[in-house]
C-alpha cells in the first residue's frame, strides 16, 4: 500500500479526527464554528492535499485556499490559526501513515506531506498578504473619500456660516484682549472703516469718549469676565467723528482657543429717533390740553367783550376819540380771538403719504421703540400672526405712531410681570387685516367705554386723554375701523380692522 492508497482508504478517519482537532486545539475562533462546517471545509482541504500529494495536481489547493481564505478572512480568522488549522493535518495524518505504511516507504510519504503543506502554508500566507493590503487599499480610499467628503462639508459649512455673517445687516465682532480680531461687513461700514482697518484695532477706537468709563468690554476679557453686561447702549465713534446711538448684545465665548467677547452691534439711530418723536408728541399733547383748557377760558369772555363792543359802537353817544378809542378795542379782542383760535388749532388736518406696507413688521418695530418700557414692566409680550398676512396701504409713519400710542396705553395698564397679546390675521370675512391688542392690566369702567376715544378723556392721572384719539384719527383716516371691548378674565381688547384696498382712505384727517 502506498501513500495514494492510503489517502484514499483512510479519508473518512482523516477527515473526522482532523475536524475534532480543529473544534477543540487551535482556537476559541475554530471551537464556535458548528461541527457541520468543519466537516465541509476540512473534507475539501483533504481531497485537495490527496491530490497534490498522490499526483502532483495543486490545483485543488489553489481552489480551497482562496475559498477558505474569504471565508475565513470576512469572520475574522488570523492567519495563524489558519496555518495552525492546515499543520493539524500533519498531526493527524502522520500517525496514520506510520501504522499503514512500511518503513521504507515512510520517509518519502513524510517528504511529500511536508511539500504539500509547505505549498499551501505559502499560498495561504501570499493569499491573505494580498487580501489584507486590498483591504488597506480600500480602506484608505474608504478613508480618503470620507475626508474629502468631511472636508467638503466643513468647507460649505464655513462658507454658509460666513455668508450668514456677511449678510446680517447688524454688525458682528469678536473682542479678544481688547481688540478686535474678527468683525463683518456691516460692522465696518456702521463705523465707517474697511475691514483691514478694523481687524486688530483696540474696541476703545471705536467708543466715543463719553461710554469708554460705562464699558467693561474694551478692557481685557479676564476682567470683563466678572462686570460684562449681556446687552447695553452706548456712543459708538464713527471715522468721520460723528457720535451715534448702538445696541450691543455680547457674550463670553472661545474663540481660537482663548476667550473672547462676541457681540451683535446694532444701529439703533432711527430707533431712538422715533423714541424721541414719541416723547416730543406726548409732550405735545400735553401742551395741546394745557393750551386747550387756556383757550376755552379766555374764549367765554372775549365773546362777551367783543358783544359789548360791537353794541357801543352801534350807539350814537360817542365823540371821536372816545368812538376811536373803542374800535381799537374792538381790533385787538379780534386779535386776541385770532390767537386763541390758533391755540385751538392743534389738532389741524395732517397729510398721509400711502404705501404698500407690513402690519406684523411694523408692529415689530413698534415693540422694539417699547423695548425698554416692556422691559422696564417685565411685560411678556404674544404675537399670533397668520401665515401670508396680505401687505396693507398705510402711511407707515402715521401708523407707527397710532400703534405706539395703543401699545403704550396697554403696557400703562398692566401690573409689573403683565401679558400683552397682540394678533394679527386675515379677516374672516376677506379682503381685510385684523389687528388686535388685548391686555391683562386693570381694565376701563363700562360706563367709560364710549368716552375712551374723546380727546382729553383719561381717568389715569397723568393721562392726557390725546393718544387713544389721535390712535383713533390716525386709523381712521386709512379707512380702517377701531373698537374696544372687555376682556374676557381682564383687561381691554382693541380690534382693528384694515382693508387691503385702498378706496377708503383718506388723503388728510
């Protein structure tokens, strides 16, 4: 019997001890995998060595190597325990060879196991050399792909987050140490320097000289860490040397690895404008009441006089001088009903410029005038607007004012901590914009609600009794209605109700 023989007759055995090696000596990898599979993979690898050892054909081996190599490969095996798995056939075959075989015979049967064994413990190893660097080769263009992927990604996301800075029309900036090391657009062009002239100047540059001692921020951010204010108001310095009003909002944040100051500059020019305009005309209405009440009592007495006058100079007892004397009276009591009738006047026709506008921007304008009166009362402002509210015909101005004038009524009534819920939709009936103010603050007497319009009404006692009347005229003049009724827990409601066209408005009120 020769090696071929014995290969042939004694595979079933072969093939059984070498798979129970395999499940309990090489590896905890081998001893998982079902008995089943090991017969599968050891039978084909032992009719792959009896054919390279009876006659030379490797073939089989080739076919079996890279079959198992896959396999073993994708579930984790290490080349070692492969090898260690392939020398078991050895172990096992070697005991077999040496009770079948004749002494003469045995040497060369051991050479050939060997040569068979050594050509595929090379493959194998050439085998998974080759599948573990196609494996780093994919990988690092897995890797590489990922990368550039990433780097795309944090390219767009820098370049969308620039372009957001860039855009804003308030002014951005980060304050490092006092200076400033990133600022964007508009930040230079509200103080009026190109951006290479802003960059690493020191934030004192930029402050007129009367806010430097009320700001923290322009000394080092260590010390500002303790007295930095989140948002305040100040004179900022532009290159031309004018002085102008600036809101700024910042924060303590790291920026490239040290802290710094990051802010919103905001120009808040027009805003204090309108403040002031605001003021003025409440200012105004009071003079207007003063100088209303002046009137009415110098009024009674003139008519009385001029009467008086009138029917001397109707008589015929008068000499010359006497008859000049009282036509020169006569003269300046109309002189003085001229002025008193001036002083009447305050509330002359006044011109509206129309345009097409936003009720919700304008209203959001209005509560950022309100700003610190809201804040002030801590009052908690609600907007509810309707999606695609359709833009109104309206003298913006005119308007603003008339809102102004609604908003601070109810933001008067209010307790501190108070609600204001402000509402702006489509009408249900169509073709118009509702508009309505509803406050939680005291309320109005019922008997004073058909009073609540008249000029010079006010039960609060510094009350003029002009805004809800000008509020009225003003809303009015555009064509629109206003009325006002009881909340439903507390407080008053003003509704007002727009029309989208423009056939109802007045050109003067």
């Amino acid at each position: 019997m020769d090696i071929s023989q014995v290969l042939l007759s004694r595979r079933d055995e072969i093939t059984r001890k070498w798979a129970e090696r395999l499940k309990k000596d090489v590896s905890p990898a081998y001893s998982a995998q079902p008995m089943e599979d090991l017969y599968r993979t050891v039978s084909a690898a032992a009719d792959a060595n009896c054919a390279a050892i009876a006659r030379h054909d490797f073939s089989q081996i080739d076919a079996v190597i890279e079959w198992i190599g896959k396999m073993r490969s994708k579930t984790g095996f290490s080349l070692s325990e492969v090898e260690k798995a392939f020398e078991l056939y050895r172990a096992v075959l070697l005991p077999i060879l040496g009770r079948d075989l004749p002494a003469r015979d045995l040497l060369r049967a051991v050479q050939q196991v060997n040569e068979c064994l050594s050509y595929t413990l090379s493959k194998f190893s050439d085998y998974f050399q080759a599948l573990h660097e196609a494996e780093i080769r994919d990988y690092a263009r897995r890797l590489e792909a990922k990368v550039k992927k990433r780097t795309q990604q944090l390219a767009e996301s820098e370049a969308t987050y620039r372009t957001l800075v860039e855009k804003i029309r308030d002014g951005y900036f980060v304050n490092q140490g006092g200076k400033i090391c990133f600022a964007n657009k508009a930040f230079c062009t509200m103080h009026g320097y190109a951006k290479k002239e802003v960059v690493g100047r020191p934030f004192a540059d930029l402050v007129a000289s009367e806010s430097v001692e009320e700001a923290p921020w322009i000394i080092s951010t260590d010390t500002a860490r303790a007295s930095l204010k989140e948002q305040y108001i100040y004179l900022r310095l532009h290159k031309n040397g004018m002085r102008l009003p600036t809101e700024n909002t910042v924060a303590l944040a790291s920026y490239q690895g040290r802290m710094a100051i990051i802010g919103i500059c905001r120009d808040i020019t027009e805003r204090m404008e309108i403040e002031r305009r605001v003021r003025e005309a409440e200012g105004l209405a009071r003079i207007g009441h003063l100088s209303t009440s002046l009137a009415h009592e110098i009024r009674n007495p003139l008519s009385s006089a001029k009467m008086s006058v009138q029917m001397i100079l109707k008589g015929k007892m008068l000499g010359p001088t006497d008859q000049r004397r009282v036509e020169i009276l006569a003269q300046q009591i109309s002189r003085l009903e001229n002025s008193v009738t001036q002083m009447l006047d305050l509330a002359r026709p006044v011109q509206f410029e129309f345009a097409s506008a936003s009720m919700t921007r304008l209203i959001d304008a209005c509560l950022e005038i309100l700003d610190a009166k809201l804040a002030e009362k801590q009052v908690h402002v609600r907007r509810s607007y309707s999606k695609e509210v359709p833009v109104v015909v309206m003298d913006e101005e005119k308007m603003e004012q008339a809102m102004v004038n609604l908003l601070i009524n109810a933001i008067e009534a209010v307790d501190n901590g108070g609600r204001i819920h402000i509402t702006v939709k489509i009408s249900r009936k169509g073709g118009a914009v509702e508009v309505s103010i509803r406050d939680n603050g005291c309320g109005v007497r019922e008997e004073d609600l058909p009073y609540i319009f008249d000029p010079f009404f006010s039960r609060k006692p510094k009350g003029t009794g002009l805004g809800l009347a000008n509020a009225r005229r003003v809303i009015e003049a555009h064509g629109a209605s206003i009325e006002v009724f009881p909340g439903k827990k507390s407080g008053i409601c003003f509704r007002m109700v727009f029309p989208l066209t423009p056939d109802r408005i007045s050109r003067k009120k």
